[in-house]
C-alpha cells in the first residue's frame, strides 16, 4: 500500500517526466492531475500537500491559469466546493475549465503561490542572506540540487536539504530534550505546527511538532505509537493523561538512522474513539508532553496559557 510520500512523489515524478515533452495550452490541465485531485477529494492527501502540487506545477508552466490577482483578509481555508469540484472533476463530472476556476479562487486566497520558476531560480541563486557558516553550506548544496538532470533524483536532493535547513534552524532556538541516543528538539508555540487555542464552543485543540534526532546510537532507533491506546507518547497535567486525535507516524513508528533527524506532528483535541481521550485545559493545571520509550524518556513541559 502506497504512503502519502509516495502517491505525491511518484505523481510529481510523472509530471516532471512528461513536461520535458509535452506543452499545454492555456487552461489546459494534464490528464494525471485528475488522479492526485481525486485522492484529495478523497482524503488521501492533505490540503497541504495537494496545494503545493499545484503551485509546482503551475510554477513549471504545466497547468496554466489567468492572471489573478491576491484578495486581502482571506480565511486561509479551503473552501468545500472547490474540493468537491476537485472530486467532480477527477471523475469526469465537471469540465477543465471548471477545474481551473477553482485553482484561481485559491489563487486568490494566497493557498495557491504561482511565483515562476525563474522567479524561483532567481531567489535560490541569490547572495545568501544568513552569517552562520552551517546554513550557508547547507543553501548551496541545495542550489546544486538544481544541476540535478534526473527529475526523481533533483527532488530527493532537494526534499533532503530542505529537511536538514529547516532541521538546523530549529536546533538553533529550540529546547532540546535528551533521551538515551535520541535528542527531541521543541520550538515552542509561534512556529509552524506549534499552537494552542480555545475553540467557541470550548474545545481545547493542542498541536505539537518536534524534532527528533538519532544523535548517538550507531544503529537503527525507533519511536513507536500505533494508536492512542498504545502509544508511548501523550500529553498529562499531573492528574490526567491525555490521548492524541491524530498524528503522523507512519505505519505506527518513526525510525531514526544513525545521525538522521525527523519531524513528528501531534494533535490533541476531540476525542476519535480507539483509546483516545478528549483534550481538556485547566489553567491551575501544568501540561507537559511526554514520552516514554524503551530507550529513555521525556517531559517537555507546555506552559499552556
């Protein structure tokens, strides 16, 4: 069975492919988009990951749109009919055209980024804009990912740099949390995939992304958690343990070579039945994040306010 990483690497391989050969006239959409369209729909990948497919391929010249223009104050949610349209679509319900509208109403709400990859060359091949010595060598290995002929071979190269950047900026400001020879690294709330908010109707909703790295053994390491019943990692204010409504390991693990870092997503929110619980906040109360694994533990603590 094919992971998320899988359908989208082998759908933007595919679109890399055939672009080398083939044009496409204005408003014209390549037939196997239809298929990543349709696992969104279906929700087999995320909002995220198909926007981004999107803004590449309309940033390689292999869908094209009108001009549009960015509307101000927009809600930053994708908006139902246009992933309804995206399903119609896929099956032959609606027309292209059709399709495309929907691309620009995301244009317009700034989900969709139609920079040109020009554009995009140009910024990459730009004077770094950093003093630290790590992060300069590691931006121009990723400007020679570019020089890559092979299109599956340039995308890897590229998602490992990016990953290693982003890696490094976050091991640069964030607490770490030593574990036996895994090292967890927490930025804390106010950076990408770290919130906390009080819904209107109550709902406490909690996310947490961590880094984690493989920093001493000289073996595979593995963090485990295959439901929220059994998984190793929850949320407690002393009193109370509290189970995840989603997460991102995949097949119930996350493995770590020697040396290799990863980044974990968790949400704590609704209760999704299987063993989890329902996430309560309590502002007498201090939360931590915890981790328990074979190999060492954790408590990152929250400071929920």
């Amino acid at each position: 069975m094919k992971t998320k990483l899988d359908i989208i690497i082998i759908f933007i391989g595919i679109t890399l492919i055939v672009a080398a050969t083939t044009g496409y006239a204005f408003g014209e959409v390549p037939y196997w988009v239809k298929n990543n369209a349709g696992w969104w729909a279906d929700g087999a990948i995320s909002d995220a990951e198909f926007l981004s497919g999107i803004s590449f391929l309309i940033s390689e010249e292999i869908i094209s749109v009108p001009p549009t223009s960015i509307l101000e104050n927009s809600s930053g949610e994708v908006p139902y009919w246009v992933k309804n349209n995206a399903g119609w679509w896929a099956d032959n319900i609606v027309s292209d055209d059709e399709f495309v509208n929907g691309i620009q109403h995301l244009i317009t709400m700034g989900l969709i980024s139609v920079s040109s990859n020009t554009e995009f060359k140009e910024n990459v091949s730009s004077e770094p804009q950093t003093t630290d010595p790590t992060l300069v060598a590691l931006e121009v290995e990723l400007e020679k990912c570019s020089e890559i002929k092979k299109a599956y071979d340039r995308l890897n190269c590229e998602r490992d740099l990016k990953h290693e950047i982003i890696a490094h900026d976050i091991k640069t400001f964030a607490q770490s949390f030593p574990s036996g020879p895994i090292t967890y690294y927490w930025p804390g709330f106010g950076t990408d995939g770290n919130s906390f908010e009080i819904t209107s109707s109550g709902q406490a909703m909690l996310r947490l992304r961590i880094l984690a790295e493989n920093t001493s053994s000289n073996q595979n390491e593995a963090l485990f958690c295959t439901g929220p019943a059994v998984c190793n990692y929850d949320v407690t204010n002393g009193s109370t343990s509290f189970k995840y409504s989603g997460m991102d390991f995949t097949n119930g693990q996350l493995i770590l070579k020697p040396g290799e870092s990863k980044i974990f997503n968790f949400f704590f929110g609704p209760n999704i039945g299987g063993g989890g619980t329902t996430f309560e906040y309590n502002a007498e109360k201090e939360y931590y994040f915890r981790g328990n694994e074979s190999f060492g533990s954790i408590s990152i603590p929250l400071n929920l306010e």
